[in-house]
DNA sequence: ACCAAACTACGAACACCTTCGTTGACATTA
DNA sequence: TAATGTCAACGAAGGTGTTCGTAGTTTGGT
C-alpha cells in the first residue's frame, strides 16, 4: 500500500504539470512544444524531467506507444490544495484563514470573483453550524 | 538604484526568518535557541545560513556587538504577499482569487476568522466601485 | 535497403541548498 | 595568566534541481 504523500513538486516541474492539467495527456514533444510559449527549453530537458517526475510518481507514463504518453497524477486541484498547505506551514504559522487574509488584501478581483467567494463563504458557515 | 526584489527564501531561511519575525532582531544563538523547539539544526548550520541571507539582502546585520544581530529585512507580510504572488503565478495561472477560493475551500476557519474575511470583502467590493 | 528524423536513455556538468567540522579571534573566569 | 567558553569565518561535503550533449533504437520516406 503506496500511500505515501507526493514531494511537492519544484518550479521546472510545476510548469510541465501545468501543460498536462491544460492539454491532458501528452508526449514529450507536445510539452516541449506547448512549453516553448512561455520559456527556452530543451527538449531532452523536458524529456529528462518527465523520467524523474515518473520516479516521483508525480506524473504516470504510458510507454504502449513509441512516444510516451504522460499524465499529471494529481489533479490540479489537489497539487494547488497541497501547495497551499505547504506554504501556510512554511509561511503562515499553520493559519490557512490567515493566508486567505492576506491574499484577499492584494486581490483585485471581479465582481464575480467576489460573489463566488462569498457563497463560498456562505457554504462554510452553513456547514460549521 | 538597488530595487531588485529579493530572492523567494528558501525553507530553511523562511523558518529563520519566522523567528526573527516573532522575536525580532536576534543573534545567531538566540535564533538557534529558538529553532531548536521545532528542529534540530547546529549552531554553525543557522550562522552560515543567516551569512548567506545577509549576502541576499534577506537580513541585515548589526556587528557592533562582537554577537552579532540579524534581523529580517521585509516584514512579515510583505514576504508573505511576495510567495503569494509567486505561488499564484507558478500554480494558479496568475489568478489570486482562483487561489482565494482555492484555499477556502479546505478552510476551517472560526466564526470570527469568517467575519474578519467577510470585512475584507466588503471593503473590496468599497474600493472597485 | 538506406537515410534522415524522432525518440528514449544515460551521464555529466553546474548551480544551489543544507549541513557541519575546523580554525582563529575574543571574552570570561578561576 | 592560563584555561574555558563563545563567536564569526571559511571550506567542504552531500544532496537536489536543472540543463544539455551524446549514443543507440525505432520509424518513415525514398
């Protein structure tokens, strides 16, 4: 029974989870190709990474065909949740209500931003009744 | 003109730097003294990391003390603001409230913590009209 | 069947993080 | 003053993250 929590991801690795949360499975080629928008990176760079990430088990890999397919593990929302639990131990002394502060203070959100968190609210206080 | 942001700390220097948060300026052996509740780190391994983060600009450093003291060069908040904004950008695709809601969502804030929150928001919805 | 293109695997380099031992300077105390 | 303790500085080691070159294999086109 693996049940072991996943190490969080690092920046490199983050930013090739985020083309496989967007585009869904995907060879190598096509995050390299999807990568090259936003940064310079080499292919066997990415190649590399996706082998250690394998190891991890932070992304599984489906070798059936010649070109590997790979997929993120985790959801996105799950690995956002973690993150967040990591830094409001690292930064925030434990308090998620106090990093929630801290991030609202310097949010500029929409309207509809705005009215999402308050039904969210809403829905928590329903249910800590 | 030195206005270069500072370098996102590292975990061992973001738990040296909540000590000096919450103590304030402190010498290497007041901040080791503190860290040992929670690890266990040696005394050499807290000077080399405090030289290093004085070599960042994390901290700086009164040595008119043969002990000398260190103290945090940005508050608190603002460092947590800026691992917020990194974390937004690394994880969340650049949308704060995405994060907000994100967050809440796990949160199991007290009632007061829920109205301080709600405050927040309306204070908000205040400033964008 | 041959060549070029695409692919995986591997190793190595380099930077950074974290740790700690050792050294030498300075201070306190017996 | 001599011994003991505290301090900063330095270097080095071991781990991890990121990068890429090279080699070898498979595929597809000619």
């Amino acid at each position: 029974m693996r049940r072991k929590s996943l190490p969080r991801p690092t920046d490199a690795e983050l930013a090739i989870l985020r083309v496989l949360w967007q585009t869904g499975a995907s060879t190598v080629r096509e995050v390299h190709d999807a990568l090259s928008g936003s940064q310079e990176t080499g292919y066997t760079t990415v190649l590399k990474l996706l082998q250690i990430m394998t190891e991890k088990g932070l992304v599984v890999r489906d070798e059936s065909q010649r070109a590997h397919v790979y997929q993120a593990s985790e959801s996105e929302q799950k690995t956002q949740r973690q993150l967040l639990g990591d830094l409001v131990d690292r930064a925030f002394g434990g308090s998620q209500a106090q990093l929630v502060m801290q991030a609202l203070s310097t949010t500029r959100a929409s309207r509809t931003e705005i009215t999402a968190i308050r039904e969210l609210l809403e829905q928590m206080e329903e249910e800590s009744k």
